[in-house]
C-alpha cells in the first residue's frame, strides 16, 4: 500500500466497513407489528430439512489454505472452484489447493485478492485486489490491468460481456484491449466508494441491469444516458449484498436492513420480518429459499414456512460470512474469516454431537410407542429434539454411560442396556430402576433388551446367558436364565429375534439357537441351530422377524428361513453381494431389503430379492450407499438394535460417528451426475507433452494426472482410465489420480479418463491424443533397403557352398543358444510349482528397486506364508503336499495382476512384487488372494482339507534397497504369524511414509 493520504484512507474505510458490524435491522415504523413471523411470504419455497441437518464440511489452513479468509467464491467452465484470499487467488479441485501467490506471475500489486469473477464467455479468471489491481488469467497467462490506487473490491461481466469493476474510487468498465471509463459521483454514483456490483441477469419482465451498492447507497446503470441512477427508495447507508431472485424479486441488504422490489421500477420495500443481521451476502438456494450471511449470526436460511440459522456451534468455520454460492452440483459454499464451508441436502441425513448428541460413536438407536426416536452411544443416551437430539443426563448414572441397547416400552418407559451399569429403566428420561450385578445378574454387560409384546416380560442378552426379567415401574427382577446347560449352543448373547409363533432366535458371534416355545406361557426350549450344514456363516449380528420368515444379518452375508419350512437360503458375497459382513438388517414399506455393514448401506430392491428367493435368479441387484450420499461415515456398528424404522416409514442407523437417517421413498429420485474429469497435466521424461503433440522417441515414460471436478464427495470419486493404441479396455484406478505408461512402441494414441461416484454411471470420458514417431530405423523403407543391400552384396559375394555352411553354421549357433536357454530357464524356475525361483525373483526384485527409484514410482512387495503347512504334509504325505503347493501356486498367479511377478520364496512360502503400485492398493490385491486361498477347494483330499495363509506387506521407501524391503516384509510377515495367522499385516513404515 502506498504510504499517501488517498491509499491509507481507503484502506481505513475498507477495512471499517468490512469488519465492524451494525445494529440489528432496524424494524420498518409502518409494519404492523401483528405481521412479524418466523416465516416470511416473500419467499415461497419449502426446505427439506433444517440446515443443521445438511452435511457440512469445512477447510482451512490446515486443509491447505493459504490464508483463512476466503473473500470470494467462483465456478469456472470445466468445474474448478477459485477463492479470492489474502494470500492470492486460488484454485481448488476437490481434492487439492493451487495457489496463485507469486506477483511476479500473477502481475498483481498485491498478492492478497479481495474478488475473484469468472468471464463465462472466455472461461477468464478475473481477480480483484488492493492497490488498484485487476488481472485476468487465461488459463496459461496472467494479464496486469491496475485501475487505480484504491482496493478492487467488485468485478462482474454484464449481459453485454463487458467487464466492471467496484472500487474504493469509483467504478470502471473495462474495455478488451484494457482501456477503461471511470464513473464517479458525477457520473451520478451515490458515493465514490463502490463496495458491491451486480450484474442482474435478464429474467423476462425485468431487463439486465447493472447495480451498484456504495457507502451511501445504491445505483443502475443507465446505458443510454451512460449514467448511474440513485435509487431513491433505499437509504443511503453501506450497501452489503445484491441478488436477483428466480421468481423476479430483486434483494438488497444494507446497514439499515434487507429490502426488496417485486416488479421493476417498483419502490423497494423493507423485510418485514426480523431477520438477524446487518447481512453481509446473499444467494438463492436450490431448494428457492433465500440464504444470507451475517456478521457475527453466522448463516441463515429464509424459506415460506421457516428461518434457521446455523453458527460456530454447528460446524461453520466462523460466524462472519464474507460470501455464499451454489456451484453446479448445487452444493452451497460458505465463505468466512476462518475457512470455507460446503453444505448440501444429501440423501442420508447424518446426526452428530453437533445436532445435540451425547457422544459420535452410536451403537443403539430405536423408537417409542409416540414415535420418539431415542439414540445410545459410548458416552450416553439422547432423544430427538427440535432441531436435533438432546442429551439425557438428569441422573449420574447417565453422565458417561456406555449403552449397548435401547428399549422403548410404551410412551413412558426405556430400557437401556449398557456396558457397565447392566440394564436401566428411564422412566420420563429419569432412571428409576436397575438390574445389574448388585441387583442379581452374573454379569454387569448387557447386551441386548428385548420386550415381549403385551407383556412386562424383558429378554435380556449377556455374556452369560439370556435372562427372563420382569420390567414393572420402579423394579426390573430376573426370572430365569438360560445357559448351554440348558441347551443352549452358547452363552454369549448378541441378538435376539421373537417370530410370529412366540419363539426365539437367539445368536452369537458363534452360534444360533432356536428357542421353541412349550405350552406353559414365555418358557423356551432351546436348541442349537446347525450352521455349518449350510452357511459358513457363525457371528450373527442382527435379526428381523418379517413376513412370516425370520432374517439375520452376519458375518458371512444374510441367512432367511420361512417358520414354516426348515429350509434356510444364504444370500452372500456369492450372489452378488459386494461384501458380506453385515451388521443390520431392515425392510421399508416397499419391502426393499436394507443391510448396514463396515463397508456402507445396501439396499436390495424387492423384485430383486423375492425372484433370488424364488430361485429365478442366481444374484441379486443393489444399491451402496456411502458417505457421497451424506452419511457421516460408512462405517456402522452393532448394538441392540443398531438400525430402526420410526413412524415415517424413515430408517435410521447406528453408525460411529453419529446416527444416519434416509427416506426410502427419495431413492428413486436420488441421483449424482458424475462429474467431469480434466487431464490437469501429461508429463513425460522430457518434459511436458501438449494434447495433440508428439512424443519424443527418446521418450520411456508418460504420466497422466486428471481430476474429476465433483465436490459432492471428491475423495469418493472413481476412475477408469484407457489408452486406445495400446489397450482398448477400460483399467480401474480406484481413486488414484495419476496413471503412468513406459516403453510404449510407436504409433498413434488417446488416452482417455471417465469418472463417477459409487453407485452412479461412468461420466462420459475426457480425451487426450497424442503420437509418438518411430525411429529411422524403424521405418520401412529403411528395412526395404537393408534387406534388398544384404540380399546383392549376398547374391554377389557368397558363393552357394559357402552360403549352405555359414546356413549349418548358424543352425548350429541356434541350437547352442536354445539350449543354453533352456538351462538359463531351469535356473530360474521352481522345479515343482513352474514359478519363479528364488534367484530369479532376487534379479527381479533389484531391478524394480531400480526402476522405481529411477522414476519415483510406487513399488510394494508381499510375502506370503501357508499356515500349519507341516501340519498338512504331516496328514498328506509330502506327496499330497506338493500337489496342494502347485495348486495354491496356480491361485495366486490367477489372482494377481498380469504386471505382478509371484515367485516360489521357499518350502511354503512364495513372494509377490506389486510395479507400480503403494501399500493400499497392494492390500486389496493382497487381501483377494488371502480370501482366495481360504475359499480354494481341494478335490483330492476332501471338505476337510482347508489352507490359509498369512502375508507380509511392505512398500519401497526413498533409499531403500532391496534387502531393507525384504526385511520389511518378513517383519510383517512376522507379526502376521503372531497375530494369529490367516491375515495380512503392513509394515509401518509404509503406513507413516
């Protein structure tokens, strides 16, 4: 800033206006005071629900921010987000921040942007900033355009494409070749110092129209006259935001309040209704409602039927908002002075302590006979409130209470079961009565509470048995107890599930048991359910007795049998199941079947699941929801019960950061686009390659990095990539943001990249083509040449004898070579199993240590070792033995990738080198062969012959050498072994790189 009297004033004038704020809105004298609501006419739209319910997330400097105060928020064309900040414009595609704070680039007086605009007809960036400055960047180059001395706090493009600008002295409209018109107060502006500019858009009945808000009011722009004209309606006071609504109404908000214009021309008439302010920004949301942002309010929403605000204490960064926009997935940013946020009104609604409950981690949710919805999680119980939930915590029992289950009985009475305290009565959210250890029981864990319709009869499952308790106001008293003396299959109880008959199915992490009712009223014989005659299914989690069958919920997938008949389905992994383990199970009213699991939110559909049931289809179809579908987590946890259908037919889950929520009746209509993907750079080791460019022959490596421009759920994003003229077929990259190509021949090629979210449809795809030529020698006519010159100087020179002995000769070289080959083969191949050896996978192993530290890519290494294989020849003889190894060889190599190079390590043991590739994706590759080799079925040696294996990972470090991985490796190998065996371990060094 220039040390003069023209530049300090501005700047204390704008840094006054910017951070000090007013009064509430003062209240228009002639407005009847019988007409102040919470609720405002002018606005007709309806919000789905609350804006503390919205998914929010916010960033700041620790996200990689260069500063925290986000001054503005723009869209470009291909979907990048760009944020005017203190430390230079920024660019943001989801998932990382470029920052634009080099002067000597950007060409700005300043580094600090206090406005950032987008030119939709050229997709030019245009940033604003103190000192005059105004640059513009097209994508490649920043062009410098210095206004004047003042701060740039505005810049619009208008109907017409020109470019205006706000500042502390004037406004200015900028022509294309960078010559400017200044219009000051004798152009008819209110004040000099413009803080606002708006380019109205042309919606019908009203014309575009260019305003602009001033320190002492506002004005429009005249093109005819090339004046400003004050409208007079509104009080000459700071003008804070401008914004032209869908339905035609005209909004502004000043120090003196928030007013609006119906129909053009019109006077501008002030709220009349309270709204907290002075409003500092204003957009409209998707849903048509009107959303401000305030000074120290935080945000609000203004809708026909409410008006909600959210602050600090619900997840904004910071209470004063600077700016508010809808990009175009209609997700809402928040820019503040301490970050920026996003909220949208996903499928899922996700409730955390920021919505009121006592603690994140919920292992219990169910609903009360008034349609109450009552949550217990690790710290406590809560019950839904207003705007959320409330906790319960009247009584000291309840202030750090570990809950397990939940119980409603009535309109009145819950029961809690907990970790600790065994079960509690809450009678009005007051405890009234206990059952633990003091009062009776063997164990003070209780797991499950289950009442018995039309009875004050509770089950109670525990650790040690299942309990028959009876629950009265002000007593809880234990009846009986059930245990595997009584014939029980065991005594740890994690689910219980009443049929249609009055039995009971009762569940552990190991184990069913079939409770048959007897004559005499609630008394059960117990029988233990055998699982392994068809499921491999043991830890159960969860059951639902529904239309006549009963429905559990496993570690193995769903197990379903009709009451009527003996006969059990199990529908898993095999049928279509992305995964197996769940830990809930519900229908909604459609008889949709919903599962929740570790891995997300299935929902199987109802034609789906009956024609599966009725053997007309070997799989089933689905839906997985996960946190792109506003979940707070994917993650859901078990408890008693941990899923609920309240009274609207919503279903609720326990998860571990919160509780989850979906209306079953929006699936249908829920859809994300898949968004855009932009092949940010293609690099090569020559430098940068353009798209439509030329290959250097010279060239061994050509790296891709894309991007899909989605803020739904960025990190979620999925990726496919291609390169037709080398391979046709679509490569899964998960969510890796670069792909890497070595050594490709000559010839012509595109690459191309397409994107989704999880469960969506593939986006159509981004291409980039490019050649690369061949070599002189490569050429035809060159091998033309060499061929026609070594025939005549052979026709020529070589008399016929000579040519048949050179031809003896070199068959006798070829021989020498086949066979030295073929020795060199056998020295690198394992006798028994056709693999690699152990010399050849050491050779290997050094030369991609090479390569990836050539290049810098990502190299993993697995060791893999078969458990109890002694145990196995002991059984087998070492014959039965080797015939077990060659099969389990075959396995791995089948499960691997075609890039990966399995070798026999030694004995049992067998190693796999994973090119190109980091520790996580090597543990899903990892992981597939460890599930394979336990499901691998070996016909000669019967049902009972069952091989695991336990695998050591570990990934390249930077100057690290071969032997150092294998020790890593073997250590995690290792720590597999002691773990238990039959699982995969990574080494930690690869986790903390």
């Amino acid at each position: 800033m220039r040390n003069d009297g023209i530049g300090w004033l501005a700047l204390s004038v704008a840094l006054f206006l910017i951070s000090v704020p007013a009064p509430l809105f003062a209240q228009s004298s002639d407005i009847p005071e019988d007409t102040v609501s919470n609720s405002s006419p002018l606005v007709t739209s309806v919000a789905s629900k609350p804006l503390n319910q919205h998914a929010l997330r916010s960033w700041s400097t620790r996200d990689g921010l260069p500063h925290n105060s986000v001054n503005r928020i723009a869209q470009s064309n291909e979907g990048y987000l760009w944020l005017a900040t203190w430390e230079g414009p920024v660019r943001y595609n989801g998932r990382e921040f470029v920052v634009f704070d080099n002067i000597d680039i950007t060409k700005m007086p300043e580094q600090g942007a206090l406005d950032l605009a987008i030119d939709k007809n050229t997709n030019t960036v245009i940033v604003g900033g103190p000192r005059g400055g105004w640059v513009t960047f097209d994508g490649k180059e920043w062009q410098p355009n210095n206004l004047d001395s003042g701060y740039v706090f505005e810049t619009v493009i208008n109907d017409l494409g020109e470019r205006w600008a706000a500042t502390a002295n004037g406004v200015f409209r900028i022509a294309a070749d960078g010559s400017h018109t200044h219009y000051t107060t004798a152009h008819g502006l209110p004040a000099d110092f413009s803080f606002r500019l708006y380019a109205a858009p042309d919606l019908g009945k009203r014309q575009p129209r260019l305003w602009v808000g001033t320190e002492s009011g506002v004005a429009y722009y005249d093109g005819v006259s090339d004046q400003f004209i004050p409208e007079r309606s509104i009080p000459s006071v700071q003008i804070r935001a401008l914004r032209l609504l869908s339905n035609g109404m005209m909004v502004i908000a000043s120090d003196d309040g928030m007013f609006f214009q119906n129909q053009p021309d019109q006077p501008f008439r002030p709220w009349p209704y309270p709204v907290n302010g002075p409003i500092t920004a204003i957009e409209e949301g998707p849903e048509g409602c009107l959303w401000v942002g305030t000074f120290e309010y935080g945000l609000g929403r203004l809708c026909s039927d409410s008006q909600d605000w959210i602050s600090v204490a619900d997840g904004l960064p910071n209470s004063h908002v600077l700016d508010i926009f809808k990009d175009r997935e209609n997700n809402m940013w928040v820019s503040t002075h301490g970050g920026f946020a996003q909220l949208r009104d996903s499928l899922f609604t996700s409730f955390t302590p920021n919505q009121g409950l006592k603690g994140s981690y919920v292992r219990s949710i169910n609903v009360d006979d008034s349609g109450l919805l009552w949550v217990g999680t690790n710290d406590g119980v809560s019950r839904r409130a207003a705007r959320g939930f409330e906790a319960v915590e009247n009584d000291p029992l309840l202030e750090a209470l570990s809950v397990l289950s939940i119980e409603p009985v009535g309109e009145d009475i819950v029961y809690v079961g907990t970790y600790t305290e065994g079960v509690l009565q809450l009678t009005n959210g007051k405890v009234t009565a206990q059952l633990g250890r003091q009062q009776g029981l063997t164990h003070s864990e209780v797991r499950v509470v289950k009442s018995i319709p039309g009875t004050s009869l509770l089950l109670l499952g525990t650790p040690n048995g299942l309990i028959l308790a009876e629950g009265m106001p002000g007593s809880i008293r234990p009846l009986k107890r059930y245990t595997v003396a009584d014939g029980m299959a065991s005594d740890f109880v994690t689910s219980i599930t009443i049929d249609g008959e009055g039995s009971l199915w009762v569940t552990s992490t190991s184990s069913m048991t079939y409770f048959a009712l007897t004559e005499q009223p609630y008394s059960w014989i117990p029988k233990p359910v055998d699982l392994a005659s068809f499921t491999n299914a043991r830890n159960t989690f969860a059951g639902v007795f529904h239309q006549d069958s009963v429905w559990f919920a496993t570690d193995q997938g769903l197990l379903t049998r009709s009451i009527e008949t003996p006969n059990w389905r199990w529908l898993s992994r095999r049928d279509g199941l992305p995964f197996d383990k769940s830990f809930t199970i519900n229908f909604d009213a459609n008889e949709n079947l919903w599962l929740g699991g570790s891995r997300g939110i299935l929902r199987i559909p109802a034609d789906d699941l009956q024609a599966w049931l009725k053997k007309e289809v070997d799989t089933v179809g689905y839906q997985l929801f996960t946190e792109a579908d506003g979940m707070i987590t994917r993650q859901l946890t078990t408890g008693g019960p941990a899923s609920v259908v309240d009274r609207d037919g919503h279903i609720w889950f326990a998860a571990a950061l919160g509780a989850v929520a979906v209306d079953p009746t929006q699936v249908e209509d829920h859809g994300v686009q898949s968004p855009p993907a932009v092949i940010e750079s293609v690099r090569t080791d020559m430098g940068i390659l353009a798209n439509g460019g030329e290959l250097d022959p010279n060239s061994s490596r050509v790296e891709f990095r894309y991007v899909g421009l989605g803020y739904y759920m960025p990190e979620h994003i999925l990726y496919q990539v291609r390169l037709r003229g080398f391979d046709d077929n679509w490569i899964d990259r998960g969510r890796i943001l670069n792909t890497e190509y070595t050594a490709l021949p000559a010839g012509e090629y595109t690459f191309s990249v397409r994107t989704k979210y999880p469960g969506g449809q593939w986006s159509l795809p981004t291409d980039f083509h490019f050649h690369k030529p061949a070599y002189f020698y490569q050429q035809p006519w060159f091998w033309f040449v060499l061929v026609m010159g070594a025939l005549t100087i052979t026709a020529s020179s070589v008399h016929w004898r000579i040519r048949a002995l050179e031809n003896t000769r070199k068959r006798l070289q070829k021989m020498v070579r086949e066979q030295t080959q073929e020795l060199e083969t056998l020295a690198l191949q394992d006798a028994l199993t056709g693999l690699a050896n152990r010399r050849a996978f050491d050779q290997r192993l050094g030369e991609e240590v090479r390569r990836g530290k050539r290049h810098q890519t990502s190299l993993t290494i697995g060791l893999l070792d078969l458990d109890h294989f002694k145990a196995i020849n002991d059984r087998y003889l070492h014959a039965g033995g080797d015939q077990i190894l060659k099969q389990i060889s075959r396995i791995i190599q089948a499960t691997v990738r075609d890039i990966d190079v399995v070798a026999r390590w030694g004995g049992e043991e067998f190693a796999v080198i994973l090119p190109h590739t980091n520790v996580y994706e090597a543990r899903r590759i990892l992981e597939r062969v460890r599930i394979a080799v336990e499901e691998a079925q070996f016909e000669d040696f019967g049902r009972d012959a069952q091989v695991t294996v336990s695998i050591g990972i570990a990934e390249l470090q930077r100057n690290e050498s071969a032997e150092e991985l294998l020790i890593r490796a073997d250590r995690a190998l290792y720590h597999a072994k002691g773990d238990g065996r039959n699982c995969l371990v990574i080494d930690t060094a690869a986790l903390n790189s």
